[in-house]
C-alpha cells in the first residue's frame, strides 16, 4: 500500500543545445524489488543500457591495458591505499595525491547516533519481551545504526563517482585485503584465551565504518560502466616499501604518518607513498601479464531423475493410516 512513486531519471553523459545534460535512456524495468529496513519502505528495480551504446567487458579493457608500455601506462594509473585513519588515499606516479575520508559533521553525528543506539539497546534490554515498548525501543535503536549505513552508503558512492571521473586515468589498483578476516573477533592464545578482545572489537568498527569493501565494489562496477579497470594486488609490505627506489625495511615506517627510506632518504606521508607501491605493483602486474581475471563462481545442484513409471522409480503405496 505506497501509492503512486514519483521519480526522476537521472542525466547521462551525453549534452544537447546549449551544453546541457540529457536525461539517460529509460524503459518500463524487467523486475522491481521492493524490501524495508528498520521500518523504512525501498523500490529498486534494474533496467537495460541504451541499445546503442557498447561497453567494453572486463577482460577487453584488459586486453587494450596490455598494449601500452609501463611507461605509458604508469602515468594512467592511481594506487588506492585503505586505513583506518584515513579511509582511502589515492595517488599516482605524476605526483597527484588526495585522501578520502567522512566530513567532520558527519563524525560527529555518527558519534551522537552510536550512542544513541547503545542507549536504546539498554532500555529494549530493561522491558518486558514481547511488549509495544519494548518494540518500541527496538525500532530506535535500528533507526540510529541506520544512520550510520546510510552515512557509509553516500561515502561509497561520492568517492567511487569522484575516482571515476578523474581525467586520464584508465587503471584503479586496491590492496587485496580480506576485510572478513581482519573484522574477526580476538580469539586470543591458548595460554590466555580471550585477551585483548575489547581492543579488537574496536579496530573492528573502526574497519567497518570506513567502508572499504563498499567503495571497491563501487567503484569496480562504475569503472567497468566508463570503460576502466578495476584490480587487486597483494598488499604484503606495500607500507614498508620506497616508492622511489623499492627498498623495504621495517625502519622505512617510523611512525603511523610517516615514512622515510632509509636508503634514498624519499620521505613523504606514509599512506601516498604505500598508494604509489600499489599503482607500481598494478602496471607491473598488467604488463607482465601476471593478472588474470577471476571466473564466476558456477553454483551446482544435484538434478533429480524426472519421475516415470517406466524408469522403476516408483515407491510403495502409502497406506491409508
């Protein structure tokens, strides 16, 4: 029961008399998905590209990447760098550096909200089961986590759309992380079992807040809309690496902001320089022809005999009782 749903089709890329955007090409959708979370109603539904546009798949811009020289290539390329601290930082061998990470205002009213969810929690916990009340508490309680998904979901996207329209770029290198594995809760060691659990769980929603696997899926997907590539390559000791002459030592890291070679003395913020590691290790990855793209998963099923009578798989009768 929502009634009429008004929308708005967005502008696309192509501009008309004057300079202005036209709308993008629309038809009636093939399916529409409708859910709600935490009390709030969503319409989703997908729809076709424009018939006469081409998109080019993963693996043909992958093929055109192979054609260039490292040399060339290294210069279309922008390492994308994950922390904690500052959620992403991007950089690229021309010296071009800007980090990514929430607004101030937005900081802060995530604060305000996470406490307001662990008060509400509280007083769910305090009622009686099963009562209005009680539901009640449960409902604001989901409403201010809502907040803090939503805040995540815009950050994804503004960040995702701003790497996407830098000019000149055509390869977005991330660090593989397995954000799964490094949110799993401390398990501590056999000797002292469940130590230093509250300082995990904390790293952990400081990992989750920042929104490291939404902006690589985003910007994944978009980049593959525009023609780009999007990839992933092993982080081991991208922090610890000199990006001007690729000496690694754990001494190159003095402190968390900070890096300094300790053999060409390159010094600059830690998070660029491991940013232009990852952009160095994509193009060699690229050129060498190391990289390949990862096939989809086929799910499987056992396909029961279809039922004859002939075939003998007939059972006993089944009484009456």
């Amino acid at each position: 029961p929502c009634g009429a749903l008004p929308f708005v089709v967005p502008a696309g890329r192509e501009r008309g008399a004057g300079g202005r955007r036209l709308p993008m090409h629309f038809e009636p959708p093939a399916s529409i998905y409708v859910s709600i979370n935490a009390g709030r109603w969503h319409v989703s539904f997908s729809n076709e590209d424009a018939p006469d546009r081409v998109v080019p798949t993963e693996q043909e811009t992958l093929d055109h990447l192979r054609t260039f020289t490292a040399g060339d290539l290294v210069t279309r390329t922008i390492g994308l760098d994950r922390g904690v601290a500052v959620p992403l930082m991007a950089a690229d061998a021309r010296g071009n550096a800007q980090a990514f990470s929430l607004l101030p205002v937005h900081q802060e009213r995530l604060a305000k909200k996470e406490a307001a969810r662990k008060r509400w929690q509280r007083r769910a916990a305090r009622r009686v089961k099963g009562s209005a009340n009680r539901c009640k508490a449960c409902d604001r309680a989901a409403n201010a986590g809502r907040y803090a998904a939503d805040v995540r979901e815009n950050f994804a996207h503004q960040t995702s759309h701003a790497l996407i329209e830098m000019q000149d770029l055509l390869l977005y290198v991330f660090e593989a992380l397995k954000v799964k594995n490094m949110t799993a809760s401390a398990a501590g060691t056999p000797d002292a079992p469940g130590t230093q659990v509250a300082q995990k769980s904390g790293l952990n929603r400081s990992i989750l807040a920042s929104a490291w696997g939404l902006v690589k899926q985003y910007t994944k997907y978009k980049a593959i809309a525009a023609g780009k590539l999007c990839i992933e390559v092993p982080p081991g000791f991208s922090s610890q690496e000199c990006s001007a002459c690729g000496h690694t030592h754990p001494d190159n890291r003095p402190s968390q902001a900070e890096f300094v070679c300790q053999r060409c003395a390159h010094a600059e913020n830690a998070d660029i320089n491991a940013a232009r590691v990852l952009a160095r290790r994509g193009v060699e990855a690229i050129v060498s022809g190391s990289y390949t793209l990862r096939g989809e998963k086929k799910v499987g099923g056992l396909r029961r005999a279809p039922f004859c009578v002939e075939a003998g798989n007939v059972g006993s009768e089944r009484s009456e009782v």
